[in-house]
C-alpha cells in the first residue's frame, strides 16, 4: 500500500461519523490487541480495565504503583543513553537496577492519598511540614522475620540507592517523578537502621530532592551524608 493510499483511508476515517469509526476500530482490535495481558487472561483490554475500575481503593493503589513503575521504566529507565536495565527476576527490596558500568538500585513509590487528594506531610506526622507532601516508605506486603519476629515491612537503609517518588497524584502526569538518595532519608528514632514510613516531598525541587534522575545519581556517588529533614 502506498503513502497516498494510507492517506486517502486517513482522509475516509476523518469523515466518518463517530459509530462507523469505531465499528471500524473494533474490526481493527481482533487483529491489534491493546496488550498481551488481554490473551494471557482471555480478556479484552476494556473488560480488564472494568475490572480495575470496580476495584477497591486498596487495589487501585496498588494497580497505581504498578503504573508507577511502568512509567519509570518507559519514561525514564529507557531513555537513559549509556544505561541498562539489569533487574534480575524475582522479589527484592528494590524496584529496578540499573547500571552505566557501576550499578545503583532505585525503589519506586507513589506520593500518597488521603481521601482522593494528595496527603500532606504534617498529616502523616505532626513535626512534618505543612508544605510537603508525602510519600509512604515501607514495603508492602506485611511479614515477621522466622528467626527474630520482627516486623519486616520497614526498609533498611541498605536495600536501596535511590528513591523515585512519582508525583502524578498532585500534577496528574506520570513522567513526574522527584528523587533523592536513600541514605537521606528520615530514620526511625527506635531503630535507625530502619527507614521511616513517612517521608515528606517537597512541592518545588530542593538541595535533596530533584526532578532529574542522572543528578540523584550523582548525589548518590558523591557519598555526601545529610538528611532530608531533621528531627
């Protein structure tokens, strides 16, 4: 087929009333799926997204962090020249490694919602500022360790490099994203081994927190120790 040919079915569709093109549109869909997920599942794209809609706020906050991680990968991870993604399989503490020949290992979180609205850091923990907002710091999935009982939800300070928050609960956009080193973080005061739940994140980029990952980077490699915020 030819460019002009391409063109002139282009020109068609622009004319077409809404209902003929998308039963034109669903003709297409038996031959493109959205995903491979709709053949792994037997479903079409529109039934799993449904799904997700009818979910609970618990399950949409999950299925938000994995989009999180999605667009980290594909607006950030993939357009870093010089870079590899070489996160081996598996469940670690960390979301993705990468490497230009010295690795670093990034956690991705989402800013937090309190009532379908970004949550504010002094509602985490009144000595937070009132002008942050925040971001929950701790694993998921809840746990005991076999040996010692202890919680292992909390984070060490040892299982990542750098922190990756993705802003689009407040700007709506999922390529925003703020970093900061890991070794910056907020201590918990009973164990400073571990890594506070709530971190605050600042409105406006700052000396500890960039919108630019390279330059988190290079934070990291300077081995500079200080903290976000102190208490």
């Amino acid at each position: 087929m030819t460019e002009s040919q391409i063109r002139e079915i282009k020109r068609l569709l622009a004319e077409c009333t809404k209902e003929h093109r998308k039963e034109i549109f669903q003709f297409l869909r038996k031959e493109f799926p959205v995903h491979s997920l709709e053949a792994q599942l037997n479903a079409d794209a529109e039934i799993i997204l449904e799904a997700i809609g009818r979910a609970s706020d618990l399950t949409q906050r999950g299925v938000r962090g994995i989009i999180a991680e999605a667009a980290f990968s594909t607006n950030v991870a993939k357009t870093l020249h010089g870079w590899k993604d070489i996160t081996p399989p598996g469940d670690h503490a960390y979301d993705f490694l990468l490497t230009d020949g010295s690795e670093v290992r990034v956690q991705v979180k989402m800013q937090r919602l309190k009532g379908h609205v970004p949550m504010k850091a002094n509602q985490a923990y009144r000595f937070l500022p009132s002008d942050a907002y925040v971001v929950e710091t701790q694993k998921t999935r809840g746990g005991k360790h076999p040996e010692t009982g202890a919680d292992t939800r909390p984070y060490h300070f040892a299982e990542f490099d750098v922190l990756a928050v993705s802003l689009h609960p407040s700007t709506n956009d999922w390529k925003d994203f703020r970093y900061t080193v890991a070794s910056w973080l907020i201590r918990r005061k009973e164990n400073e081994d571990l890594l506070l739940k709530f971190q605050p994140v600042p409105v406006n980029t700052n000396d500890d927190w960039t919108d630019d990952f390279l330059t988190a980077v290079s934070w990291f490699r300077s081995s500079q120790k200080k903290r976000i915020y102190r208490i």
